[in-house]
C-alpha cells in the first residue's frame, strides 16, 4: 500500500499494483484502452474513480490521462 498525493493535497492510499501501473504515465501522457489488458482495465477504472486518471472519449476511442494541474 502506498500513498499518493493528488491534486488538492489530499493524500490517497493505492494498492502496489495501481502504483506500478501509474508507472507508465511517467513516460506516456495517454493510454488507449485497447492497448490495455483486461486487468489492466479494471485498474484503470478503479483509479478513475479515486481520481487519479481521467477516462476520455474522443472519436470514440477511449483514453486514460493522468490528472494534472492547470
């Protein structure tokens, strides 16, 4: 378990394979859906809802973007 710290200064609790895959935002700004596994989606998803990614549909095709300030 791991904390992060998101954009407002709250301090949220991931799970070490959430951090691991928060990984490859470090070196990608977006990921495609498609390019994910199906375990790799749910991840996604669960760290959509901690706010932490963001999911966009654009053309149809869905992205996950890391949460950056403005």
């Amino acid at each position: 378990m791991r904390m992060i710290e998101i954009l407002n200064g709250l301090k949220i609790p991931i799970s070490n394979e959430e951090f691991e895959f928060l990984k490859k935002f470090s070196k990608i700004l977006e990921i495609s859906k498609s390019l994910l596994s199906e375990r790799e989606q749910y991840i996604a998803n669960q760290l959509v809802i901690k706010d932490i990614l963001q999911r966009q549909n654009i053309d149809g095709k869905i992205i996950y973007k890391k949460i950056t300030s403005k």
